[in-house]
C-alpha cells in the first residue's frame, strides 16, 4: 500500500533532490503540506507532490513554447 503521506527525505527522493529544496518548496507555498503534532513535524501528501509535480510540467511546458531554440543555442551544458 502507497503511503498517504510523506516526509521531506522520501519527497527529496522522490524529486532527486536535497532536503533543504523541499523545506524551500513548502516554504515558498509550491508545494502543500501540514504540520502534525506540537513540534509541528512536516508531512506532504502523496496528492499534494502529484499535483505539484503536474503543475511543473505544465510551467515548464509554457516556458519551453515561450522560449524556443534559435541560432546560436546549443546543448553544451
């Protein structure tokens, strides 16, 4: 059974990134989550990283058709 809901580690993992990203995503408000318990631990649900994730293809989509290759772009990163 998938779990419901989330730490940052299993969510940086999931995005291949650090754990201070995550903190930065959920402190920007990219990225939903709740607080649980007094010392305020931070879960994020699965639907919450599905529908960020959904969002972040959707923005790159955009940016990709608003920026398109010209002359003189390459691919050398």
């Amino acid at each position: 059974m998938t779990a419901r809901f989330l730490t940052r580690k299993q969510v940086a993992d999931e995005l291949a990134v650090s754990t201070s990203q995550v903190y930065a995503l959920i402190r920007r408000g990219d990225l939903r989550h709740l607080k649980v318990g007094g010392r305020g631990l931070q879960r994020i649900g699965r639907e919450d990283l599905e529908a960020y994730i959904e969002r972040t293809y959707a923005e790159t989509e955009r940016w990709i058709a608003e920026h398109p290759f010209g002359e003189g772009d390459d691919d050398t990163d």
